[in-house]
C-alpha cells in the first residue's frame, strides 16, 4: 500500500513541481514584463465595466494603447469578474485555469492515448510552456476557451470548428456548436446592440487595434511573413490566403480520410487539436497563449504517436518551452538574420504539429500520428 502511494505520489511529482515554479513567476515576476501581470484581466474588467455603465467598451485604450477587442458576449461573461476586487481576482482567476488543465488536460491527453503513468510528467510540461505561463501571467481567457460554440462567439478564429461539417459524422456536433455560438452572439446584440454593430461590421476587420503582423510576438502565418522581411501591409492578406489554403488542405484529407459511424475519441481530439492551430495559424495576429494547442499537440504526439513522430513532436515542443520570442527581440528581431529565426521557430512548429495531426493517406479513417498511437498504446 506505501509503495503504491510512494509511485503515485512520484508521478505526480513534475506537476506539482511545475506549478510550484507556476507560483513563483506570478509572486516574483522573473521572466515576465512588470506590465503584463494582469493586463488583459483588466482589460475584461474594463470592458464589462463600460458595457454596465453604458459606455462603448471598444473605446476605452489602455496604457500602452490596446483596447478591448472580443464581441460584445464577452463583456456579458466577464461581468462577474466586477465581483472579486482588483488583485484577488488574478489569484482566482490562475485557480481556475490550473484546474482546467490539470482535469481538461488530463483528460484530452488520456483520450490521445497517453499512458496514465506519463499523463502528469506531459501535464507538467504543458504548464511550464510558454503559453501557458503567459496565459497565467496576463490573466487570459485562452485556456478556458475550450466549448466549440461559446469559442467561436467569444473570440471569433475558432468558428473554423465548421470545418468538421465537411465530414458526414461531424455533422452534428458542428449543428451544435454553430447554434450554441449563434445564440450567445444573438445574446451580445441584444446587450449591446451598437457595440454589437460596431464590432462586426467595422472593429472585427481592423487587425492593427490589436498589434502590427511584423510584431516580433505574432505566432501567425501573417506574422512569420513579416518576420521574413515582407512589408506589413502585405503580410496580412498574404498570411490570410496561405492559411485558407492550409484550411483548403485539411478539407480535402478530412474528407478522403472520412469513414462510416461515429469518429473516435481519439480522433475528435486530433480534429479538435488541428482546428485550433489552423486557427491561429489563420488569424493576423496570435500571441504565444492563443496555441495552447501547440504544446498539449506536442506532448500527446511525443507520448503516443508512432516513432518519427514523437522524435518531431519533441523537437516541434522546445520552441514552446523556451523564450525563443524574447531571444529573437533581444536578437534585433525582424532586423537581425538571427532574430527573424527564431521569431520563425514558432509558426514552422505549430506547421510541423498540423501536419503530424491530418490523416495519413485516402480511406484510412484515424491515421494521424496520434490516433494511431492510441490505438498503440490502448492494445498494448
């Protein structure tokens, strides 16, 4: 029985070391900004402030000129947050978020197939990622972001979930989650009709309220093209086509590799992951904790994937791991030969994951790598 608990205990032991170190960062702010502790937390404050008080919640600019940029839902969903005081509200809210991945986390990595034994020592590097440990830091709602439809009406990309009504067997979830994102985005224009306006027709296309493509931190195709010299102007639409192009490649395997009935726990988690990457791949501007599925890809891939692709996988995680993106701006960035590689690691790594995520092949339903390491490790 001791020795049981001794193991238990042991395998547990990474998590809790990297949420030890989770805690640390937060109290003492070694390897953040001081202006990022809490930042986009206040943001959401702010935004549902203005939307109670009936102001405009896209006009208020914070210090360092970024302002609130979800639809109008998100400002109903965050009003809560105008409960807990300013300060306590981080501590809880980082609580919510461990709890999401240690019990969200868990269990999308057993469904990819990961042993139960190594599923704590996988949880503990997707904690100490970067985006992770942004998400922590800034107070982010990136983690929590998980229900298709509620994804899709509070930060727009993830509507790419519709991609899976391409698929006959998707059909009904992708029902579901277009109804469950029509009626909270039905719920902001009825609590805010104007901002709702404002949102869709003008604000949601003006990428450059959020950041310029060529920012070194820009984890998007548009991004990388920036890093690679091409002017800012052109980055964008450029970025976009070579995305809905990434898009129009994974249409076409999800339907050759379709097959009859229900898909597989394991397979919905590779589509799942494979959308949330397109999606950050697609979108102008990504920041490091918007691809939290890079790493959870990553480490599902290096734990039950087949042989070459856990080698790429692990390889396609150390750029998740490491500061790369303050290397590359300590570098000169996009001014520097050495600056604009590392800025690049990123992107070419969330590329590398999407590819190790499709099927392989015609007819061959589940043949990505990890799908086909569940089946691995499950017969095992």
């Amino acid at each position: 029985m001791r020795r049981g608990a001794a193991r238990s205990a042991l395998r547990w032991a990474p998590l809790a070391l990297a949420l030890a170190w989770s805690a640390v960062v937060l109290a003492t702010g070694v390897g953040t900004e001081p202006w990022q502790r809490g930042y986009d937390l206040a943001v959401y404050r702010h935004g549902a402030a203005d939307l109670l008080a009936g102001r405009d919640p896209y006009a208020r600019a914070t210090e360092r000129g970024h302002f609130f940029v979800y639809p109008p839902v998100a400002a109903v969903l965050f009003t809560p947050l105008l409960l807990v005081p300013a300060g306590v509200d981080l501590l809880l809210w980082d609580a919510v978020l461990v709890a999401a991945l240690v019990a969200g986390g868990g269990r999308l990595l057993r469904a990819a197939g990961v042993p139960a034994a190594l599923v704590p020592a996988a949880l503990a590097l997707v904690a100490v990622s970067d985006p992770f440990r942004e998400a922590l830091v800034l107070g982010q709602v990136s983690p929590l972001v998980v229900l298709a439809g509620a994804a899709a009406a509070v930060k727009v990309t993830p509507a790419l979930v519709l991609l899976l009504a391409a698929a006959r067997p998707w059909r009904r979830f992708a029902l579901r989650a277009v109804l469950a994102g029509a009626v909270l985005t039905a719920a902001g224009a009825l609590a805010a009709p104007a901002s709702w306006r404002g949102y869709f027709l003008d604000l949601l296309w003006r990428s450059g309220r959020v950041a310029p493509a060529g920012t070194t931190s820009n984890n998007s195709l548009a991004g990388a093209l920036a890093h690679a010299g091409l002017d800012g102007s052109l980055a964008a639409p450029a970025g976009t086509a070579a995305g809905l192009a990434l898009v129009a490649g994974a249409l076409l395997l999800l339907r050759r590799a379709e097959g009859p009935g229900v898909p597989a726990a394991g397979e919905g988690l590779r589509w799942g992951l494979a959308v949330s990457l397109l999606s950050c791949l697609l979108s102008p501007v990504t920041w490091s904790h918007h691809v939290l599925a890079a790493p959870l890809a990553a480490v599902a891939l290096a734990a039950a994937g087949p042989r070459a692709a856990r080698v790429a996988a692990v390889v396609a995680l150390v750029p998740w791991l490491l500061p790369v993106l303050q290397w590359a701006a300590a570098a000169g960035g996009a001014g520097s030969a050495a600056g604009v590689l590392l800025a690049l690691t990123r992107p070419a790594s969330a590329l590398v994951l999407l590819g190790l995520l499709l099927p392989r092949g015609a007819g061959r339903p589940g043949g990505s790598a990890v799908t086909a390491g569940s089946r691995v490790t499950r017969s095992a």
